[in-house]
C-alpha cells in the first residue's frame, strides 16, 4: 500500500471512479476526488497532496486558471489529463505549471504508469543524502534537495521539474543531449516524440537565469542536435 494522497479533478464522475478503482488495485489508498475548481480548492486548502490529476474543461472554471490558483497552494506535480489535444493547449498547460499533459482518450495503464514514475523519482530525491545535491557554478547556485535557486545571489521560484532539469544539465557541462534524452531522464519514460514539453521548460528556464533570454549563453540550442549547459561566469 503506498501512502501517497493523489487529488483527481474531473467533471465526469465516471472516470474519477475507473481512476480511483484502477489506482486502488495498484495499492494506493489515499484518493480523492473533486468535479468543480470551487470543490478542488476547497479540499486543496484542507489536505495536502502528492500529486493531482486535473482536467482542463470543468463547469465553474478553466483547468489553466485553476492550476495558476493551485499553484500557489502546493508545488505538488499536476498531471492535466483532458480531451483538449491541440499543440496550444498542451504548451500552455506546462508554461503555467502543469508537469505532464495526458490526452483523453487515454490508456489507463499509460497514465498509471506516469504516476508511478513521479512518485519513484519524488522518492529517490527524497532519500538523497550527499553533497551532490547542491551545485554552485559562477552566479548559479542550485540546491536540489531543499528545491531552492538563486540567481546572482537573489533566490528564485522554480517548479519542480524546471529545477530537476536545470540541475541534471548542470551535472553535465558542455555535454549535448537531446531533446528525447532530457525527457527520459526527467520524466523518466520514453519521449514518445513529446519534445515540446523539453522546450517549454528550456524557454521558462532561460527567463529565469540568462543575462538576456532571447540570447542564451547558458542553455545553447545546437539547432537539430539538442542542448548543452555551458556553466556561467560569476559577475
């Protein structure tokens, strides 16, 4: 049984339950469910959460609107899962604070399959217990565990996987990875050619630690290779 407490908000009570059920037989007992933004953050502002679930076309509100409020009550990853599939609407679900988008028709063991995921890479940082965690190069300073960057000595709010990522190119400077490569090893699954949720976080990184974002010198674009971290000069 794991101890994890996961929020699913969904105007359709019917998928709330297959989700509660199939989660169930996974072994997680902790879940509730919520079908109005007003209900979600009522519940939100009571218990807290390892992870929601949240869809983007509720009756009282819009799902982006609310994962803005959410966001300012809980850092916990939210996963959109909604029947709204364009290219817009999946950027602007991670450029607000979403850290996955799961499209409806879903398969259910797919989305499963991501919440395990989140919940193992939660749990290794969580157990993290060296130095490592903590990297400091030129006017960076970057510390994983307590989830904390500074930037030129001025502490900047991060969402968590913005800082997992940032933290992982830092680990390896001047090393290109690609786009594919970034996401397995921050998401921790198969890209499945889902490069723009890569980019999104690149391009809300840059605005938080370059000089001048519409010219980066610290996460280069190699265009059709991927990207590099070259560490910056302290000033």
């Amino acid at each position: 049984m794991y101890n994890n407490k996961i929020l699913i908000i969904d105007d359709e009570i019917g998928i709330i339950n297959m989700l509660e059920t199939v989660l169930r037989k996974e072994g997680y007992t902790l879940i509730k469910g919520a079908v109005t933004g007003k209900q979600a953050l009522s519940i939100l502002n009571d218990t807290s959460f390892d992870l929601i679930l949240l869809d983007v076309m509720l009756p009282d509100t819009n799902g982006f609107e609310l994962c803005q409020k959410i966001r300012v009550i809980t850092d916990a990853p939210i996963l959109f899962l909604t029947a709204r599939t364009s290219d817009l609407d999946k950027l602007k679900g991670l450029s607000i604070g979403g850290d996955d988008y799961i499209t409806k028709p879903f398969n259910i063991l797919e989305v499963v399959a991501r919440i395990n995921i989140q919940f193992r890479r939660m749990k290794v940082h969580e157990t993290k217990q060296n130095k490592q965690d903590i990297l400091e190069m030129g006017y960076l300073y970057i510390d994983l565990k307590a989830a904390q960057l500074k930037v030129k000595g001025q502490e900047i709010h991060c969402p968590a996987k913005e800082l997992e990522l940032l933290f992982f190119l830092a680990q390896h400077p001047n090393q290109v990875f690609t786009a594919g490569q970034l996401y397995e090893n921050i998401w921790g699954y198969d890209s499945m050619g889902d490069e723009k949720t890569v980019s999104i976080h690149i391009m809300r990184l840059r605005k938080k630690i370059e000089v001048n974002p519409k010219s980066p010198q610290v996460i280069i674009n190699l265009r059709g290779i991927g990207y590099k971290f070259v560490p910056p000069i302290k000033g």
